[in-house]
C-alpha cells in the first residue's frame, strides 16, 4: 500500500458570503485520515474544471442556496490518498486515481437511487454546494461515488467530463433521438455545449449549433457542428433552424445556456414529436411554451440533471478513447474570480481547468 504524507494545510478557494467574490486562502485545515468517516475518501487533487454551476453558487443566484462559507468546485481529478477507517466494500484504494463529480454522495438504498436516478436521492451530497468541492488541493470525498479515471488518460482532460461530459451524455442518451436526427444545442461553444456537440456526433446526430462570436463558432463547426446561428447576429432563430433542417425543424433540442434566452424559440424550431431537454439552470427563469402548440405538435419538455455513476464511467470511457475532447485552458486556483468574469461575460469557449501544480 502506497503511504502518503498528508499536509495539515492546503490552499483553497473560499466563498464566505453569495456575491462576496472568492478568496484563495493558503492554511486551510487538511482532514486527517483519523478524522474521515467509514465510506469518506481523502483525495489529493491535480485539477478542476471550473463550471458555470460554481458561478451560479456564488453568485447565490439560484432559488436553492449553497452552504456557506462555500468551497466550490466539482469537475476534480486526483489520487486516493487516505481512506476512513472500517469503510467496507470500497470500490476504490489507495493510490487510484479517481473523479470528483457534482453528486458527491448518495444514500443508493431510496427508490431514486435504486432506479438510477441517484442524483434526485433526499441525501444526495452536492460537491461544491452542499459539501466542500474541489477548488481545493485535497477533498473529502466519497468510496461509492467517485469516478475511476483509466490510466492513460491525463487528468486535465478528464476533468471537464465530470460534470459538464457526464450531464450532456445522459441528457442526449435520453433524448430520444436516432441515428441521423437534427440536434439543436443552444449554448453550444460553452463548456457544457461543446461537449454536447461531440457527444451527439458520437450518437451519429446531426448538429446545429447556437452561441455567440467567432471563437465559438469556429470551435463549434471545427467539432462537427453542421450549422452555426448567432443569437446575438440572427434575425431569424427559428427560421434558419427550419431551413438547415428541410423545412422541418430539429427532432430534438439540448439547451445548455446558463441565461434563459437559450429556451425561448425551442418549441417553435422542433418538428412535431420533437423533445426539449432541458439542462441549462437560469435561476429565475420559466419556460414559456405554447400549451396549443406543445399538443398539437406532439413536443415532449424534459429536464436532465447531472448522471449517476453508470453515465459517468460511460461519459469517461467514450472521452478516454478519444472520441469526446475537452477544449480547454489550464490557469492557477488564484485565477478563478477572473475565470468566474469571463464566464459571465460570455467570453469563455469551451472550459477552464485549474492546475494545483500551478
Ligand atoms: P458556459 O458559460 O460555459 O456556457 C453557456 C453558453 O451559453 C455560453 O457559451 C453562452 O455564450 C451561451 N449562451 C448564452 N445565452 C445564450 C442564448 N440566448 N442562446 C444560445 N446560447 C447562449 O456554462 P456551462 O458551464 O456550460 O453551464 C451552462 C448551464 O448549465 C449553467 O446554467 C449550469 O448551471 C448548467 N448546468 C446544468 C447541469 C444539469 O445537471 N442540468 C449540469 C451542469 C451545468
Ligand atoms: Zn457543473
């Protein structure tokens, strides 16, 4: 067994209060092992994406709040380094590399759990809102929940699939399309989104992206996307979406921008049985859709929240054999307000990840 010399301290990102900005603090406390409760895990992590959910959290935008004072963060990778004392039955040891993933934990004995749906289970422990995430150099995490990482497959480019891969792979597993279906992914040059766009190529789907800007555009097109739409430029949303599609509209639409707008034509540029996955959490928001034509058109309204374990190792899986790539940026932990600015700004194409060996 591997022995690790675990610091008393750490660096870490902290938020005290919503819209306090975020500190980076030098001697935050460390948890021994001696303190980690049977099932908890000590991970000594490389990395983490940084998500626009962590913004969401700090900004205390949401209609459920964070716990606080808050450590965000929860596209970590590290290694195992300490595990409670009388866990059984660890999935993982020490000296494993593994994921941290927004669902942090999970009872796995509800109804929720026990039919997959994990991550709406009443004791589900959130990284980074309800529990200290990963913008932090070690975290208390989780045996059964963590995300094995297969050797070979480098730890900055897997971090982004923890949440961002994981939550588009199981919102298109579960859009009901096929092979040679229009996909429309509003918020595609974002972290989520453009993760989406080579996810649903990978499922043979045909895309057409909307975002903004040329960074996002060529990335988009550059992943497979067949049509990129402005939405800041295009007069017609609706209307080019029907004519790249044949007239039709798209059969499906994965929404992954943070600001409502990104909802408001989806209804009207899906062909009748069309569905609506709805991922993207503006806080305040409510879709506005035409009960008439949501009928008549057969259009099925969907939400999709994160993955269980099953959608994680299966997002990672397709991106460590190469067929998914996270675009992304490494910057340092004392970084992150800036990447929370450009965030809002709108500025960022594709993900930040945050190196602790920075
Ligand atoms: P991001 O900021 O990286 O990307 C959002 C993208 O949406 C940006 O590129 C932006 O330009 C674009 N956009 C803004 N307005 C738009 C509009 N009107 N039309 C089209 N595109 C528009 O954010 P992200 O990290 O990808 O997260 C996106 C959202 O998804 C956030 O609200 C986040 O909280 C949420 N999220 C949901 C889940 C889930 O489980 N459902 C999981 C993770 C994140
Ligand atoms: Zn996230």
């Amino acid at each position: 067994m591997p022995e690790y010399n675990i610091p008393k301290t750490q660096r870490a990102a902290i938020v005290e209060k919503e819209g306090s900005g975020v500190t980076v603090k030098n001697n935050h406390p460390v948890k021994s092992q001696d303190q980690l409760a049977p099932g908890e895990c000590l991970v000594k992590l490389e990395c983490s994406g940084a998500c626009h959910t962590d913004l969401h959290a700090a900004t205390g935008d949401w209609p459920l709040k964070a716990s606080l004072p808050l450590i965000g963060g929860h596209e970590g990778v590290g290694v195992v380094v300490a595990i409670g004392k009388d866990t059984v039955r660890s999935p993982v040891k020490l000296g494993d590399r593994v994921g941290i993933k927004w669902l942090a934990d999970s009872c796995l004995n509800c109804e929720h759990c026990r039919k997959g749906r994990e991550q709406n289970c009443p004791e589900a422990k959130l990284s980074g809102f309800t529990v200290d995430g990963t913008f932090q150099e070690y975290v208390v995490s989780y045996v059964n929940h963590v995300t094995p990482i297969p050797d070979g497959f480098p730890s900055d480019a897997a971090a982004s699939i923890l949440c961002a891969g994981v939550t588009v792979y199981r919102a298109i597993k579960y859009s009901e399309t096929q092979i040679g279906d229009w996909m429309v992914i509003p918020g595609a040059g974002g972290g989520l989104g453009h993760l989406a766009v080579q996810y649903a190529r990978v499922r043979g789907l045909r895309v057409i992206a909307i975002d903004a800007g040329e960074a996002k555009r060529d990335l988009c097109l550059q992943l497979g996307a067949e049509k990129f739409v402005d939405f800041k430029e295009s007069k017609d949303i609706v209307g080019e979406i029907k004519k790249a599609t044949g007239g039709e509209g798209a059969h499906a639409a994965v929404v992954t921008s943070a600001a409502s707008g990104g909802y408001t034509q989806a209804i009207d540029y899906l062909r009748p049985g069309g569905v609506l996955m709805a991922v993207g959490l503006p806080g305040e928001a409510t879709l506005n859709a035409s009960i008439f034509f949501t009928v008549f058109k057969s259009i099925k309204i969907l939400g999709s929240y994160v993955g269980n374990r099953q959608d994680s190792m299966e997002a990672i899986d397709i991106a460590a054999r190469g067929n998914v790539t996270v675009h992304f940026e490494t910057k340092p932990l004392s970084a992150l307000k800036d990447v929370y600015d450009g965030m809002a700004a709108g500025n960022i194409a594709g993900r930040i990840v945050l190196d602790y060996s920075k």
